[in-house]
C-alpha cells in the first residue's frame, strides 16, 4: 500500500468516510482487499484487533471465508447485496461465539471504472436476534396457555377497542370464530342494553384510569344466548416507544352458577310466602341459642314490633326469663322431640296492661339438616287470649245468680266456638312442622349442590357441574310434587274430569306397577266385565293407584301379592251410611297386600297429613292424605280394611257416570308448535317475572301478546275491540277480579273464548267448584315454558 501520502485520492475519501461514520463501517482496498475499519467496529474484532488494520481480508477473517468470499464475488460482480441477522460463527471479543450480523457489501469503482476496493456497512445483531427468539418462544408459551384455557374466554383489544386477538375458550364460549372476531369491536360480545348505556366504553376507560376493571354481568353469544361472565380487564404494557397497546379481558362463564343462585332465590322467596300465608304465627329459629331466620306478620302482630332476624330469643325477648318458654326451646333442640302446649300464660313488656298477658297455643318442632342432627326448632300456633278470656267468664258466668243464666248461654256459645278453633291447632302443628321440616331438606340439597357447583368452577373441575345442577333440579321438582300432594290433602287442587273407563285406566299402568314393585311381588288384576264409567281426572287416579301399590309393596317386605279390583257397586241407604256417601251407584277401585297388616291405631290416623310408619326419610306421610282429598274433591271416598297379620285393601269409591267413556288418544311425540299467522294471547299475570317469560316465549313462537297485570287492565284490552284467540290468566289475582271473572267477562264479550288458567292453587270457587267449562283448561305452577307452548298450541287447534 506504501505510505499514505502516496495512497489514490479514491481512497482517501473513502477511508475519511469510514473512520469518522458513528456506524460500523469496513473498507476494503486494492486486490488483497487490505482491511481498513473504523472506532465502531473495534468490538467486533475480538482479538484482531491488534493486527488488522492493514491487512488484506483474508488473514483478518480467515475463519470465515467459506461464507465471505462467495458474497465479496457477488459484490465485485456489480451484485450488491444486503443480509439481515445473518448467522456467523466466529472469534470475537466474547471469544469464539455464535453471532448474527445485517451488513451490505458494495464495490467501489476508481476514476477508470475498474473495481478499486470493497465498502461493508456492517452491524452486528446477535443480542437483538437473541431477544428476538426468546420473545417469540415466550409467546408460544403464553399461546399454548391461552389456547389451553378453554372454559376462560381471553382476548385482547387495541386503545379504540377493537379486538386484536381471540382465544380458543372465547370462541367455545361466544361462538364466534377467530376470524369473525378479529377487528370488531368489544360491543360484539355486549347485550344491546349495555351497548346503548356504553358499559363497553365505560370498561375499558376505568380500566386505563386504574388498571383494572371488574367485570361481572350479562353478555351475548352468536346465536342469541346470553352468558353470564365474571372477569376483569387490564391494560397491556405500553409498547417500545411507550404507546398504550390497548388490553386483555379474562373471564370465565358463569351461567350455570348465576341461573342456579337466581332459581334458589326464588325458591326461597317462595318458601316464605307459604309461610307468610300460614293461619297462624310462624317463626324460625335456627342453633342452640335460637336465633331468629324468619317470622311472619301474625308472629308480629302478638308480639309487637321488635328487632328479630339474627337475634336471640333471649336478646329479642328478655321479659320471658322465668316463664319457661326458654328452657322448652333447649328441650325441643337437646331431644329433638316435639313440644305442645295448650292455653300457656305469656307476659310481654311492651303491651299495654290489658294486651301484656297473653295465652297461646303452640308448637316446637325440631328441624333437622339433611344427616338428620336438630339445626333449629319450629314455632307455631295461635294467640287464644280471647277464648281463654271467654272460658273464664263462662266459669264466673256459672257461680253467678239465675238472672244471669241468658249471658251465661252467650258466653258459653262463644266459648264452645273459640275451642272448636283451637282443636285445629295440633293438626296445624303437624302440618306446618312437617312442612318445615321437609322443605328444610329439600332446601339443604339445593344449597348443599349449588355450593359444590361453585366450588368445582372455582377450582376448574367442570366434569362433575351437571351432576349437581341435576341434584339440585330434582330437589326442586320434589318440593313441586310435595306442594302438590299438600293441596291434593287440602281439597284445594284443580282436577280436569273426564268420562274414564277405569278398567282401561288399570291395564295401561299395569306394567308401569309390576316395574315398580318388583320381582319379587306378584301382580293380579281383576277387571270387573262391563265396568261403569265415571267422571274423574285419570292422571290423579293413576297417580292414587300408583302410590297404593308403592305403600302395599313397603308392606311386604319379603315378597307377597297385590291384588287389583274393579267392580260396580250399588250402595243401600245402609251401605252408603256405613261408608258415608249418598245412597247411589258407584265403581270401586281396590287394592288388596298379603302384607303386614294395620293396627286399629294406625288405622284411625292413616289419612292424616305427615303421618307415616315408615323410618326417618323413607315417607312423607302425604301419600294416603293425598288420595283422600283427592276422592273427596270428585264426590267419591276412600275406606281401609285391614287385619294385623293378613294385609290390608284400600278401595276408592267414585260415582257411576251415564256418559260413554271418551275413547284412549295414542301418546303423540309432543312439540312447541308456531302460531298460526295474526293468533292473538291476552295474558293476564300480576307476577312481573312469570309475565315477561311467558310473554318472551310466546313472542317467540310467533303470538302477538297483550299484557296485563290485574283485572282492569284485562278488561280494557278486552274492550278495546283487539282480535283475541287465548285468554291466559292467573286465578289468584289483586284488584278485586279473580281469574274466573275476567274469564266470565271475556266470555261475555267474545264467546266460545279459549281460556286457559294458569295458578300454584286455586279456590274451588274461582273455577266453579273445582269443575271446568267446555273450552277452559289449567296448567298448574310450577310448569315449563315447552309445556305451557303445548298446551297453547293444542287449545287452539
């Protein structure tokens, strides 16, 4: 190269060029491509760096050839090229190393256009490309975990708030795809109440402003559903230039857990309106100190008004110490026996002098959880004051002279009613006790399932969720058929008559009774020939021979024979004394056990509600009460013969009815049929919840439905000159109108009006003595929205 002075201009400017650049430069010169670089490139030199000024290419990188010189060929080809985060292997000042390099080689022609040298801009990536790969091995993990979480819906959206990513669980939950989602804003997954009100908007800004953002409410699905999440938002790391990235929401699905808290709401709500609704005071007092859960407004009403919930009797009550009411509780609570009291003197402080000395009677029932140890105690009864009054100003009344022998009458009259009302106490206590009692443990299910669904979703065990939400489903639908049973005993409940032939009746649930009882119990049915038809609602009866032949095979142990009877029965002036009915013609339906047999004791209290022989938890005691109310309600009655030893028949008489039985519909596969086009339902319900289900479910089957919520309203739509198919009412209602009299009305102004009653229980009264019109039916609460469409449907074709 010689001296500098001697060096070609050519290279002087480009050699001034590489040494002051702040970027790493390299320039190479003459035919060895003598090596010349500046301050910036030192570090890359490694130990070179001693030596290589100067020296031709070759020797300074001499362990890298093998891939320099094809691309120093290219470049003095006129090929210039540039490299990005092109792997080297070579000596550096870290030592023998893996590294990556972007560079550019470029030929540098003389004043001849000859090739006078190389130029390499060069700069070396390794800690970049190093970074690189970590993060993109970073984001596959955190990749495999989002896409793992299937039942948490993560997604991320940019400032503006449209999504920018879309998980696997997001899409399992909200059902759009990836590519769906992608771009849309986070309104998508939003109900369009939220969307209106900007609780989309109002999200992500609390979330920038805080760095977090709660996120427990409804949203919507593709198809329409809604899904209750639970979740939170935050805001993503700003990016390298410090811009906001926008935000990640996780949230997980918590429809099941919603729905089932909001069904057991319900539940309980309904629970206290029973309660509430009981003739007499009712409380509910739960641990051994007795603290009050519950008390209705007639408990109030003797007691006068007083901080109960969640305190103690003793807290609530501190005048009763010395009256004995405390030590009976611990009783009842310690035993877990029942407790019974006639006419016992109460003193309360907070009565005036002539209302502070009371007389109850009552009744302490223990309530028991679902392993059967006493939780709380029951307390019921009624505030006979006023008849113990009377009974002691009868006995006065008796001492006194002749003259007053007319008031003493009066008195005694009075007197004689009040007691009569009184002896209906311990029948109440039965009834209230065991109704607490049972529904107690229904309740204890329903909550006992619910908390596992919760737990098992907070620890991600979704395996085992619908084993529970069916617990918990048929808990509730057996406190149904418990409130069922009740009202069949009370005579309340709205039967559907029908001509039966009962002989058909028998054999269509033939194999239904031997599937039930057993192998082990032999089966006869004894059809009496030209059987009578009669006037009753079949699935009643059927279910009254069903629970027959249940109490027969418990009777039987060990196997034995059920004997089924039909016959026709003419009943004497003697025969129908003896079996108190009117004198006439009637069939007989009987079922005869080999069983155990009854006591005459057992006998006498058979038809008594929560009465039962059977152990703890195998019986309700509602199942012959059941029947007997049922007989009663359709003009007909029940007797029991039975021998200790030899078994026992039960007979259900029903009269004889001169009409042709109606002939036996084949079963047909039931479905929610449409409405047909312009078909009109004036619903009539002042519940608002069951209003708006029955009115989204028949809007959704095409109907066109009026609301109302009492009978006015009811009146003025059916006034109004509306085109009306359907009257769908509730039969208990407020406003002075019941269901039966709007249904007469509507009648009146559109006859031959379809009607259809929907209740929990109705007066016999408000239906017309428990029989029903041509063109009137009832659905009983609860029901499903699929049967109340079916029934609809069939009604109205």
């Amino acid at each position: 190269m010689g001296l500098p002075d001697a060096w070609p201009e050519g290279l002087k400017v480009a050699l001034s060029l590489v040494v002051n650049s702040p970027e790493s430069m390299i320039l190479c010169w003459g035919p060895e491509l003598h090596f010349f670089f500046n301050e910036t490139y030192i570090p890359l030199l490694g130990p070179r760096v001693d030596w290589a000024m100067g020296s031709p290419f070759d020797e300074v990188w001499a362990d890298a050839l093998a891939q320099a010189h094809p691309i120093i060929a290219a470049a003095m080809a006129g090929q210039s090229q540039r490299f990005n985060d092109l792997p080297w292997k070579l000596a550096t000042d870290r030592g023998q190393a893996d590294t990556w390099w972007t560079f550019s080689y470029s030929r540098i022609l003389g004043p001849d256009g000859a090739i006078a040298g190389l130029f390499i801009f060069t700069n070396e990536t390794t800690n970049k490309v190093l970074a690189d790969a970590a993060l993109k091995d970073s984001n596959e993990q955190l990749r495999l975990v989002i896409e793992g979480a299937k039942d948490h819906a993560i997604f991320t959206v940019d400032p503006a708030g449209h999504i920018t990513t879309w998980s696997a669980g997001a899409q399992a939950i909200f059902g759009w795809t990836a590519q769906e989602a992608l771009g849309q804003s986070v309104a998508l997954v939003f109900t369009p109440q939220d969307v209106a009100d900007g609780a989309h908007v109002r999200e992500l800004t609390l979330a920038a402003r805080t760095g977090h953002a709660h996120d427990e409410r409804w949203h919507i699905t593709k198809s329409g559903r809604r899904v209750f999440m639970n979740g939170s938002v935050h805001p993503l790391p700003d990016d390298t230039d410090g811009q906001p990235r926008g935000f990640i929401k996780i949230a997980r699905d918590d429809t099941v857990r919603q729905e089932a808290a909001a069904a057991r709401a319900q539940e309980v709500e309904r629970q206290r309106l029973s309660l509430q609704q009981m003739p007499g005071f009712v409380g509910i007092l739960s641990g051994p100190e007795h603290r009050y859960e519950y008390v209705n407004d007639a408990y109030v009403a003797i007691s006068g008004e007083r901080d109960f919930l969640g305190r103690t009797v003793r807290e609530v009550f501190p005048e009763l110490a010395g009256q004995g009411f405390y030590e009976l509780l611990d009783q009842v609570y310690a035993t877990g026996t029942a407790y019974t009291a006639r006419a016992m003197p109460l003193h309360l402080d907070n009565r005036t002098a002539s209302e502070a000395d009371r007389f109850i009677d009552f009744v302490y029932e223990p309530i028991r959880d679902a392993s059967g140890a006493v939780s709380g105690v029951f307390a019921g009864g009624y505030d006979v004051t006023d008849q113990v009054r009377a009974q002691r100003q009868l006995a006065e009344a008796n001492l006194g002279l002749e003259q007053r022998v007319d008031a003493t009458v009066r008195h005694l009259m009075a007197a004689e009613e009040a007691l009569r009302q009184a002896q209906k106490m311990e029948a109440v206590g039965q009834l209230t006790g065991g109704l607490a009692h049972d529904f107690n443990n229904l309740l204890g299910g329903i909550t006992s399932s619910l908390e596992l669904v919760q737990r098992h979703i907070a620890q991600g065990r979704i395996a085992d969720v619908d084993r529970y939400v069916v617990a918990a489903q048929g808990a509730a639908r057996r406190a149904a058929a418990l409130t069922h049973r009740l009202l069949a005993f009370s005579r309340r409940q709205t039967l559907d008559p029908k001509i039966v032939d009962v002989n058909l009746l028998v054999a269509g649930l033939e194999d239904l009774v031997r599937r039930t009882v057993g192998p082990s119990i032999e089966v006869t049915v004894v059809g009496s020939a030209s059987l009578w038809p009669t006037l009753v609602d079949a699935p009643q009866l059927e279910s009254a021979l069903l629970n027959l032949c249940i109490n027969a095979r418990d009777a039987m142990p060990d196997g034995g024979r059920i004997t089924i009877e039909t016959a026709n029965r003419w009943l004497d002036g003697q025969a129908a004394k003896t079996l108190t009915m009117a004198e006439g013609q009637y069939i007989s339906l009987s079922v005869t056990d080999t069983g155990t047999g009854m006591t005459p004791e057992v006998m006498a209290r058979a038809f008594e509600p929560f009465f039962t022989t059977k152990p703890l938890g195998q019986g309700t005691g509602l199942g012959l009460s059941m029947i007997y109310g049922f007989a009663q309600q359709s003009g007909g009655q029940v007797r029991i013969y039975s021998e200790v030893g030899a078994g026992t028949t039960v007979s259900i008489y029903l009269a004889r009815s001169t009409a042709s039985a109606e002939p036996a519909e084949l079963p047909a596969l039931e479905t929610v049929g449409r409405a047909s086009v312009g078909e009109t339902v004036l619903l009539v319900e002042d519940e608002p919840t069951i209003r708006m289900a029955v009115t989204d479910e028949l809007g959704e089957l095409g109907y066109t439905v009026l609301e109302a919520s009492d009978g006015k309203t009811a009146l003025r739509a059916l006034q109004s000159g509306a085109h009306i198919d359907l009257l769908l009412t509730d039969v208990g209602l407020p406003g002075g109108m019941n269901g039966r009299q709007i249904a007469d009305a509507a009648r009146t102004a559109l006859p031959g009006l379809k009607v259809l009653f929907i209740t929990g229980y109705a007066e016999n009264a408000m239906i017309g003595d428990g029989q029903l019109e041509p063109g009137m039916a009832v659905l009983t609460k609860p029901f499903s929205l699929e049967e109340l469409g079916i029934r609809i449907r069939e009604m109205l074709s």
